[in-house]
C-alpha cells in the first residue's frame, strides 16, 4: 500500500486560506460520475456535474491540489498549447472557434472566484516579454489578433525602454501588456472551488489511492479500503496518472520548479513589479516570475532535475533570476519546491475515451490554469453527451512514446538539450 503524502514544501502550501481533510473511501458506493483525481482538471468536472445535479464523487490519492494544480507558477494565460495543430484538424473557421477555446477558463475562473467568494489573490495583468526580434514580431502579431477579436481588455505593446521602466530589468526589448490574463494562488483557487464542489452536493475523498478500474459493464473504481460504481469514470490525474499504461506513453511528465523569496520593501517592489504584473518569456524552456499577495518574488522555471531537494533547487533557478534581477542578490529565498506537468510531442491537450464510459483529460503543456478549467467544463459536457468540443481534442491522435515509462528522464534530458538549442537562434 503506498502512503498519501502531504503537500510539497511550497510557499502555496504554507500560505493556505484554509486546509482540506476530506475523508477517505471507505465501503462501497455508487455514484453518476466517478472522478480520479483532485487537481484542477478534476474539480473542475465535479463542480460543473455537481452544478448540473448530477451525484458525482471524486477520489483523490493525496490531498485536494496535491499536484501541479497546487504548486505551478500561478499565471493565469490565455491560450492552448499546440494550437496550430488544432487549427489544422479543424480546417476552416478553426480561428474563430480555438479563439473562443483559448480564452474560456479564464471566464470560468473568474466566474468561480465571484459566485463562491474564494480567495486567491486573483489579480489582472500579464506581460509576454521579448528576449529577440523574432519574439517581437511574434508579439506585434498576437496585439494584431486582439485588435482583430476586439478583445475586451487593456492591451498595449510596450518598448524596450517602456518594459525595463514597467518591470525594472535590462534582460527584454519589448513586451506585450494583457490585463486580460493574470495571476493568483493556485493552491488556493483548487481548494476553494473543491469547497463549492462540495456545497453543490459532490463528495470528495482524500488519501483514496485508485489501485484499478474494473470494466466490465459498469464501471468500478477501487481503492485499499472501497469503491465506487459510476456509469461514467473521467481519469484527471495528469502526469501523476498511474493507472493506464496508454496514459502514460502518450506525454512526457515535465518536472518545473520554483524559489520565493521573503517579503521584499515597497521600495524594492515599486523598482521591479510596481503594476504588479506575471511576467513570462517565450522560450521553450522558459522562465516566469511574479509577486505574491504578500510581496515575495516567486521565479520558476525547467531544469534537468528530477528531485525535490529545497538546496539543488535554489542552486539551479538563482543564477538565472539574479542575470535578470541583480538587484535581488542577497535577498532570502525562503522556499524552492517542484512539480510535474504533462507535455505531449505535439502540444496539443489529450482528451479521448478509455472506454465508452471512461474519460481522460490531461497534457496541458505549462497552460494548465486555464485549459483545466475548460477541460473539466468539456468532461462535464461528455458526460451529458455533448461532444462538440471533445471532439475537437479527440480526433487528434497523440503520438505514443514507446518506452516512455521507462526512459521518460532520459528522453525529457535530451529534449530539453534540443530545446535549449531551439531558443538559441
């Protein structure tokens, strides 16, 4: 029997608005929809099933946010990775539809956030920042396309001079301000919408660890000490997903980390994030920073590194946060932590069937944030039988990586190689 564990050591753990101790699942149960998994993804299926009355529980073999959903960088942003293969699946009028698509969880979250009164620090406010010219035109043509959609948020390409006086460094030569993306405590934003999942009559159980999904006719989801039989079963475990052996070598778990810093002076927070803006650059292996509500600088980013030592952590991301902000030497970095995010080979997040009555959702690529909510908001829409959107991420085949789950380290380590060089040009 493996052990639920508690939380990681992050600043978002730390720093809670209120802890989580649901019961474990015990006995047998019956339920409309079984959901594995209490990240975003998952709770935000149950709460739309649970808006929709339908009885839905949710198993979850740590704690609620346990995983990348509690521990990420906490930049709400617009967008789906692996876009354009979507468009090129769709055919015509794709553009309209994935823009629609790309901006959905945002609405979502803030509809959440001010119909359950859950408090994370949600704040408007976001720069994509330049690092060379082939970023800047990249940018020019992303304020092109909000003009085009008439985006209904502030948005503005800034210069060289304008970013370096927004955000108070030398490193970029250009930005593009979206007060239409964001950030927040992601932690947070997952255990408060668990709360409202809850107050709509779903059941949540923690410290439930799913040993196997029995399929034959209705499906059974069994645990050490229980089960549930559901007619429908959605899989929401990510790249922490463990049960299905096809899950697993169709994405590579990523590993990305980050450092906190102690509070900083308003003085010092006036010099580098005044607006108090999520800042990431356009690298693929890249790097973003942040403040917090309560003014620590949070930097993160992916490294070659597949551990959980606060001291390697630190040792990897300084060095790259102080070529950015010098101006920060000294200060004390109270928290490194890591996680895992689900990458695929061609970006695109996964969604399809294990069975007739069995779901997934997962590979959302670093834009988890925003595309769990709209896949939990799809998974409820499958459930009821609207495919549309399902169908969307369904009919692009993912591509398999043979031997992943035994050479996954290895093959991110020398995709990261292959990256890194990418950046370079």
């Amino acid at each position: 029997m493996t052990k639920a564990l508690p939380h990681t050591g992050s600043y978002y753990a730390a720093s809670i608005s209120e802890s989580t101790s649901y019961a474990p699942l015990t006995g047998a149960h019956t339920a409309d929809v079984c959901v594995i998994g209490a990240g975003f993804t998952g709770i935000s299926t149950a709460l739309t099933l649970a808006e929709r009355g339908y009885d839905v529980r949710v198993v979850e073999a740590n704690q609620v946010g346990w995983g990348a959903s509690g521990r990420n960088g906490g930049q709400m942003i617009g967008g789906i990775s692996g876009e354009q293969g979507i468009a090129k699946s769709l055919g015509a009028n794709s553009e309209s539809i994935i823009w629609e698509l790309r901006w959905a969880g945002h609405e979502i979250i803030r509809e959440r956030v001010e119909t359950y009164d859950i408090q994370c620090d949600l704040k408007s406010g976001y720069l994509d920042v330049a690092i060379k010219p082939r970023h800047l035109r990249a940018l020019e043509a992303d304020a092109e396309a909000l003009e085009k959609h008439n985006f209904p948020f502030e948005y503005k390409l800034l210069s060289k001079q304008e970013t370096r006086d927004t955000i108070g460094t030398e490193a970029y030569i250009g930005a593009l301000l979206n007060t239409g993306n964001g950030h927040l405590h992601p932690l947070n934003l997952c255990i408060g919408e668990a709360r409202a999942a809850v107050s709509r009559g779903a059941t949540i159980y923690e410290q439930s660890m799913v040993l196997n999904i029995e399929k034959n006719g209705k499906p059974k989801v069994v645990t050490t000490q229980g089960s549930i039989s559901a007619d429908f079963v959605v899989l929401a475990g990510n790249a922490y997903h463990l049960l299905e052996r096809k899950l697993r070598g169709i994405m590579f778990p990523v590993n990305s980390f980050i450092i906190a810093s102690e509070p900083l002076s308003e003085a010092v927070v006036n010099e580098i994030n005044p607006q108090d803006l999520a800042v990431c650059d356009p690298n693929y292996v890249l790097e973003y920073f942040r403040l917090s509500a309560d003014k620590r600088f949070l930097f993160g980013g992916r490294c070659n590194y597949s551990g959980s030592d606060p001291e390697v952590i630190r040792r990897q991301l300084m060095p790259r946060m102080l070529r950015i902000y010098p101006q920060l030497a000294g200060k004390k970095f109270e928290f490194a932590w890591g996680g895992t995010i689900g990458v695929p080979i061609n970006r695109v997040p996964q969604m399809g069937r294990i069975a007739d009555n069995i779901f997934y959702s997962q590979g959302y690529s670093g834009h988890g944030v925003n595309v769990t909510h709209l896949a939990g908001q799809i998974m409820a829409d499958t459930v009821a039988g609207t495919l549309d959107r399902f169908d969307i991420f369904a009919n692009i085949e993912p591509f398999t990586i043979p031997g992943q789950h035994l050479f996954g380290k290895q093959m991110v380590a020398l995709g990261m190689l292959y990256y890194k060089l990418q950046d370079q040009w």
